[in-house]
C-alpha cells in the first residue's frame, strides 16, 4: 500500500511529507488551478525541494502536459524531465486526447526514453492495462469518475490487477478522484497499489473515536484527567 497526495499545496505536502508517510505527489492542471499556481515549473521545484528535504528518497512527482497534441505532448514531456532534472519525476499523459484518439504511441516513446509515465483519465479496465503494455510505469483509474457514468468501479481496479499480475506488467495502479475518505479504503481493498489522497481527507482516515475513547481511559487511569 502507497500513499500519494493529490494536491500541489505546499504547505498541506510539507505537512505530510514530514510525517514520513508519502510515496509521492500527483498534481494535473485542474489542482494547479486550485492551489492558484501561475507558474506550474516553479511550483513543482518547490514541491522537489520539499520531497528532497523530508525524504531520502526521490519520490514520484507526476506533472502533467499542458497540450493535446502528440509531437507537443512529446516535447514538453521531454523538457519537464530535463528542467526539473528529479530522479521522481513522472510524466502524466491522458489515456485520450480530445480528439477520441489514444494516446499509447506517446506513453510508449516517453517509456522507451527511460521516462516514467502516470497514463491518466483511465476509467476502464482495458484502458489502463493498454496503458501499462505501452510501456507506463503507472496507470491512473479515477474512482469516482468512473462511478460517476455508472462504471463498477472496485471491478475495474480489481480487473486491471488481475491483468498486470497475469501478464507480469510492472505498472502500478493509481487511485485518483476521491472524494470521500471512505473512497481511500475502498480503492486499496479492490487492487489499487496506491491511492492519491486529497488533503482534506488526511485527518478523517486517521481517525477513530475508538482510538480518542482508548486514550482518555489510559489518562484517566494514570491520574492525568479527571
Ligand atoms: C486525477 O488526476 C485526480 O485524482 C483528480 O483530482 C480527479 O479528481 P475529481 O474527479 O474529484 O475532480
């Protein structure tokens, strides 16, 4: 089990990251908007800065492109790798562009470069696990949006890892879109390797009355409270 954080708010990613629980950030256009990010490259060096003071690791930081068009998607997949110059680096690419056409041959020429892809948008099973066979080093199925057109969700994650373990892929499967805290242990318990976790949720999965109930009986025992 992985923990992502699907946010590019640097304060709420300090937060987490010095707790040591992360394995990475994922970020896309839309959070960018949200966390009011004008200048996404400087946005990701901060978040790289954080990752590099809090962990010995390079964690996973996927960037998304910001064009649709495949030779663009190519070249400035490229030059975020060489900019951000991070060995956690991983490059986002939707599974479709807007033009209905996937987008395996970009996933496959940036894998066979030794980029690591995250392919998301992937609300399928076959889309994810075409994904993976192109070469991605991780494939993202977003959990309520699948739930939103009324796809099974749990069978898609569930069937993606029964796929990858079948034909020895070594892609992992990203939970993306969750928007419920119950959402984090429903994407873990059907097959996601990791689920990316909005900020807002972090307090509630860690929390259980039982365990506030739990402490205040030991304080009270040891004379601390009444
Ligand atoms: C995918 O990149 C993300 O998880 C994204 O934040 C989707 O979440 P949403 O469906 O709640 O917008």
């Amino acid at each position: 089990m992985k923990m992502f954080l699907d946010t590019a708010d640097l304060v709420e990613i300090e937060k987490w990251l010095s707790r040591g629980i992360l394995d990475g950030i994922t970020t896309n256009p839309s959070i960018l908007k949200k966390a009011g990010v004008t200048e996404p490259m400087a946005a990701w060096k901060e978040i790289i800065a954080l990752i590099n003071t809090n962990s010995d690791q390079s964690l996973s930081l996927s960037v998304e492109v910001f064009c649709d068009e495949p030779d663009k998607m190519l070249d400035q997949a490229r030059g975020f790798v060489k900019e951000l110059n991070y060995a956690g680096t991983t490059i986002k690419i939707p599974i479709l562009g807007i033009d209905g056409a996937d987008r395996l041959a970009v996933i496959r020429s940036l894998s066979q470069d030794g980029i690591a892809v995250n392919c998301t948008a992937c609300v399928t099973w076959l889309q994810a696990f075409a994904a993976a066979k192109a070469g991605a080093r991780y494939v993202s199925l977003l959990y309520r949006r699948m739930i939103d057109v009324g796809l099974d969700a749990r069978y898609m994650i569930s069937k993606t890892r029964e796929l990858l373990g079948e034909h020895q892929l070594g892609a992992e499967i990203i939970i993306g879109s969750i928007r419920k805290a119950e959402d984090v242990f429903d994407a873990y318990e059907a097959g996601g390797h990791i689920v990316t976790i909005p900020t807002k949720f972090m307090p509630e999965i860690l929390f259980h009355q039982k365990s506030v109930d739990t402490q205040e009986q030991f304080l009270r025992d040891a004379g601390v409270i009444q």
